[in-house]
C-alpha cells in the first residue's frame, strides 16, 4: 500500500464488478499516480446499499475480498452509508471519481452532496454551485453496466436457494426497533408479478422498489371465481407460485390460512420450501376459513394456544433450510380479545419457534396496531412484525417501519383494482360498440409485449 497522504476516491458497491468498474478503476489508478496519490475505494456495506437499492447478491465481506485483488486499488475502507459525506471528511479526497450516470435521476441527490463537500474542503478552486474540478465524471458504460447485467440475471432466472434466503437478508439489513419497512404486494399471477417487480418511483436520492410478493388465499381463490374458503388446494396454488417465479427474481410469502391439520401443514412446509418460497404466515383459527376483516360477524373460533404452538413445531422440525421462515399471525384483535391476549398468544407463539409475528386489525386507526407494537417491542427487539393495513390504510409504510413493524403487506390491491379496470373496460365497449374510447385505459400491446421477458 501507498504512504501517499492524498488520496483519490472511488465508491462503490462492486456486487457485480463489470468492465465499467474497471475502466474507472483504470482512470482512478492513472489519475493518482500523476497526483503522486494512493486510490482508495469507500465500498458500500450491505446496508448502504440497501438504503436506495436492492440486496447485494454478495455481502460486504466477499464483495472486499474480490476488490483486494485487484493492483489498481491501494486501500478499501467500508462507505457505510450511501451517502459519501462523512468519508469524505475523514480522508478529504484530492479527487472524487464517479460515472456521469448519477448527473440526473434519484441519485443526483448524492451528487449533490459531494460537490457541496468538494467546496467546503476545496474553496479557493470554486468553479460553480453545480460542478467542482476535484470531481472527476466518468462517460457512463451503458454497453455495459450494473442494471444491465442485473436485468440480464433476471431474464435468466434466479436459483431457488438464491430467492428464498433473500427475505432474510433484507430482514437482516433492516433491524428492529425503528426498521427500513419491507414493502411486499400481492400478486396472483406471472403477469401481475411482473408488473410488481417492475414498479418504482426516485424519490429523496433513492430508487423505492417492492422487495417481494405476496401469495393471498383471498386473492388466489378470487382470481379463480371460487370463495375464499381454502377452496384452492396447494398443489394448485404452488402451479401459480412457479409460474411468478419463472418470470421474477424477488423473494415471496405465502398465506396458509389456518396451515390446516398439522399433519397437512408439515407437507405444506415441505413442498413451499423445495418450490423456493420464503415464509409461510399461518393464523391461529380453527374451522371453516372466514376472512380475518369480517371479525365477529361471522363466526370464528381462535386457535387454542398450546395447540398452535404445536402446529409452529411440527412446521420448524419439517423444514430442511435455516432460510425458509413461519410466521405466526394473531387474530386477537380481529375478534376484539384484546391487547393482553395479542400479546401473550406472541411471546407464546415465538417461544414455540416461530421466525415472526403477524398482528391483524380491521380497525380503520392503526391505534392498536400501533400500541400492540410499542408493548410488544418493549419486550423483544429483534422478532420481524408483519402488518396488513388493509383497513388502517392512512398511515405510511415508513410510519409503520418506524413504529417497529418491519414487513408491510398490501395484500390484494393488484387484484381489486384489475377488477375495477376490466369491468370499466367492458362495458365501454359495450355503451359505444367499438373499443376505440377504451383505448386510453388500456395498455398498448407494444408495451404488454416489453413487458414480457424475450417477446421482443
């Protein structure tokens, strides 16, 4: 390594080190040695990169030992956040480096940060507000590049074990108390999954994306024209899964219901794990399956506790994998048992190893939501909480996150609202007899097509 005391500073998160890398690697390498400088990498941890991306596919301990062999770098230091800020006042940077790929979109933000940086470390070389001669833009590799190759992957498909420990990691890189909420939507066919994984919006200098998919009972039996009675047998409900998996690369939770007979759930266990599924939720009811928003009334029956507890053993003794997750769902509220009963049922169901605690309400506050997760936090810091706020919609994802709920469900939207499109979509064509004035509601095929992986 270099004694240089300058330095010229490259971030990034190499999780899949292309040529683009390389070439800016190469200009790093040559810039410093005519700077008589050493070449510093500030590599992204895990979770910086989780602030504004997805998941690496290799973590931060890898990703440091493939850089370490490469002689264009000196020296490797962890950026632990995405923002370059705080790095870049502790080695005050001769030179920054960077493709030019980050001058617009969410990322400009962060830009943004290193130029306002650049002056306050460089003031005598001020040349503008919106640029500064010790940040170097490299022309952007679009031949080749991250997206790119990440697309490419996703078009090939991704290995079952690869897909299923990803819910994991994502819980692992957004810890409780005040989590980085994981966004899941509910899909109930290839086509809506696509359109889940393709969906996001930039927003504060980060790239806000669903992190997986949920598999819902309600919507699974709905989409078939059957009620949602647990009608749809697994076996068909896994035909659906494989074929969302065939076509996406995120991680996807499954709703068991009931599990049903805990002879029936540990093949449940089974089979969802060898498909690649990453957790199963299962409600602690009994008998006929009635939907959790109807409450009191229709009639349902909760699950004895000791009973439940053996139902959560039986499927953690079932499973092969560490990754593989069941979650226990509480409907104490549901049937207006109560916060103590929610609560005790939780400890009770963890106790009995359950790998989350899925908390129900159809309440339109999230009050109790909410109170149930500051008691329960209080107690456990480190159990993931799932929250469906299908009825308590006002409240923000982030709120939830913050009030220490770390998956948030929407958990038959893509459904409800295809319905509310195709019946606006037929009768059109009905009142003007031609389908000429539904055109503007529709997709075009162009882009149904693109949509596609390997149409066009």
């Amino acid at each position: 390594m270099k004694s240089y005391e300058k330095s010229v500073y490259v971030a990034m998160a190499a999780d899949l080190l292309h040529a683009g890398h390389i070439n800016i690697l190469k200009i790093a390498r040559q810039k410093a040695d005519k700077l008589k400088a050493k070449v510093v990498v500030g590599l992204l941890t895990d979770s910086a990169i989780a602030e504004v991306d997805e998941p690496a596919f290799l973590d931060y301990n890898q990703r440091k030992e493939v850089l370490e062999n490469l002689k264009l770098i000196d020296e490797i230091i962890p950026q632990e956040t995405f923002s370059y800020i705080y790095n870049l006042h502790i080695i005050k940077p001769i030179l920054v480096i960077h493709g030019d790929d980050w001058q617009s979109g969410y990322l400009r933000h962060y830009r943004n940060e290193v130029i306002e940086v650049l002056h306050a470390l460089y003031p005598q070389q001020h040349t503008g507000m919106d640029s500064h001669p010790n940040l170097l833009e490299i022309p952007y590799s679009h031949n080749i590049n991250a997206l790119g190759i990440k697309k490419a992957l996703h078009s090939l498909g991704i290995s079952t074990n690869a897909r299923q420990s990803r819910l994991r990691k994502l819980l692992a890189l957004t810890p409780p108390p005040h989590c980085r909420p994981i966004r899941i939507l509910e899909t109930h066919s290839a086509i809506s999954a696509l359109i889940a994984q393709n969906a996001y919006v930039e927003s504060n200098g980060k790239r806000l994306e669903f992190d997986g998919f949920w598999s819902s009972s309600l919507t699974d039996s709905t989409s078939r024209g059957k009620p949602d009675i647990e009608a749809v047998e697994l076996t068909s409900r896994l035909n659906t899964i494989n074929e969302i998996f065939e076509v996406t690369s995120k991680p996807l939770i499954y709703d068991a219901d009931t599990g049903g007979k805990i002879e029936h759930f540990v093949f449940s266990v089974r089979s969802l794990e060898r498909t690649g599924v990453s957790a199963v939720i299962i409600e602690d009811k009994m008998g006929l399956k009635k939907n959790s928003l109807l409450g009191n009334d229709v009639e349902q029956t909760q699950e004895d506790i000791e009973v439940f507890c053996d139902k959560i053993r039986a499927g953690k003794n079932a499973q092969i994998t560490q990754d593989f997750m069941i979650i226990a769902r509480i409907e104490s509220l549901i049937l207006d048992k109560g916060q103590e009963d929610a609560l005790k049922r939780a400890f009770a169901y963890i106790n009995a190893g359950a790998d989350g605690i899925m908390i129900h309400s159809r309440q339109k506050s999230p009050d109790e939501v909410l109170t149930f997760l500051k008691a329960f936090r209080e107690k456990d810091s480190k159990t993931p909480v799932v929250v469906v706020p299908t009825s308590f919609n006002e409240i923000t994802a982030k709120e939830l996150g913050e009030a220490g709920a770390n998956i948030i469900i929407y958990a038959n939207h893509l459904l409800r609202s295809s319905f509310v499109a195709m019946q606006k979509v037929a009768q059109g064509i009905l009142e003007f007899d031609r389908s000429k004035e539904m055109e503007s509601s529709c997709m075009s095929v162009k882009e149904i097509l693109s949509l596609i992986p390997g149409t066009i």
